[in-house]
C-alpha cells in the first residue's frame, strides 16, 4: 500500500497486524521484510526462550531490541503521522476487547501493547500493563467490524496477508477453549460475540466481506 501511496487516516490492528500496522503508519517501507529476517533467530522464538521466560517469543527482543537498535523504527514519525492506530487487546478480567490509541514516541509504550496484543495463550505468559492483564487481541475480537463501524468513515478496507486463515470457524478454536476458559474468564461469551460464519467460513469470505461492508486488500506478501 505505501508502494502505492495509499494512506488511511485511522488503523485497527489485531496481534500481528498490530505489530505489522507500525510501520505504515510511520510510513517505513517494506520495514517489516526487514524484520522478518530475525524469525529464525533464536532470540526471536524458541523453546529457550519459554524455558527461561514462559514465553516462546523474546518480546523485549522482537518489539524492543529490533527496532531501536538493529532495524531502526522511526517513533517521532510514527507519532506525527497523520495515520492513527489502535491496538485491540483481550482484558483477561472480563474477557473483552479494548482498543488502545497507540499514540506516542515512547518505546517501551511500544513494546508493552504490541506484546499484549500478541500473546497467545499456551506460548506466551498474559502482559501486565497498569496492573491488569492482557492478551491477543484476537481472543475476543479477531476482526473488529463493530468498532470500525463505530468510527463512521467513509470507508473500510481489510487487510489481510492470509485471508482464508482469518475467515475461521468457532468449531476450529473450541480445541483450545477449555485452556483459555481457564486463563480468562468470560472468554466464551467474547468468543461468541466474534462476528464471524460459523459455517464455510473460507468458501464465503468473498460474500462476507462484501456483506459487512468492506472492502479488501489481500497482498501477495506481507507489508
């Protein structure tokens, strides 16, 4: 999309689109290939890291040693922009998302809500920020249809690097249920509000799109 010069004045990022959404908004091309690189790297992810941290990703490393020593992230940039981001969290409390306005040129705000947005139960510990717990965003709210909605634009575009993976089915997540039910409370009922087709999701994501409103942006590789 910046290849393009296509700009949107306000973003909704959901666990890794979170992290993916920084870089567009501080208008760093083709960052994220960059970053990538490091996947392979054991201070990325690795049965290491969960041994010593709970964790299997190093989320100081990945949101914190990478972008402020290794791949430079340009976080006045960031904060100047015209574009806006919020991240969506699961409040491990009541279950539900939260949104966060991630405005600001602070590096360790940065690094705190990108992990909670990322972390997934069984490989990674819930993030402690202001004395509540959070995790991946997705828990709750995978695709946040209502609150873009809410925000009365003009437009809504998806984008998704893996769109038939996105368009998944509750009966593909209640492996994990009786885990998460453990970890969050009320997780359940927030699954249940996830307004997603429960029956061919993957056949029908062209008709759900076009269903809720949107418009789409698939991308042969990620931004």
């Amino acid at each position: 999309m910046m290849q393009h010069q296509l700009f949107f004045d306000y973003l909704i990022g959901v666990s890794a689109g979170a992290a993916y959404s920084v870089s567009y908004v501080s208008r760093q091309y083709q960052r994220n290939l960059e970053v990538n690189r490091f996947v392979k790297d054991k201070r990325y992810c690795s049965l290491g890291n969960y041994l010593k941290r709970g964790s299997y990703f190093d989320w100081d490393f990945v949101y914190h040693t990478i972008p402020t020593q290794i791949i430079p992230f340009d976080y006045e940039a960031y904060n100047q922009s015209s574009s806006r981001l919020h991240v969506v969290v699961t409040n491990i409390s009541t279950g539900k998302p939260e949104y966060k306005a991630l405005k600001t040129n602070n590096p360790i705000a940065f690094r705190d809500w990108l992990t909670a947005t990322s972390s997934l139960p069984f490989i990674a510990r819930p993030k402690n920020i202001d004395n509540q717990l959070y995790m991946d965003g997705g828990l709750s709210d995978s695709i946040p249809v209502n609150k873009a909605w809410r925000m009365a634009m003009s437009e809504r575009w998806l984008c998704s690097h893996a769109p038939k993976a996105i368009a998944k089915s509750l009966s593909g997540t209640t492996g994990c249920s009786g885990w998460s039910i453990a970890i969050i409370p009320n997780w359940w009922s927030a699954l249940k509000r996830v307004p997603m087709n429960t029956t061919k999701p993957s056949t029908n994501w062209t008709g759900w799109k076009q269903k809720a409103g949107f418009s789409s942006f698939d991308p042969p590789k990620t931004l």
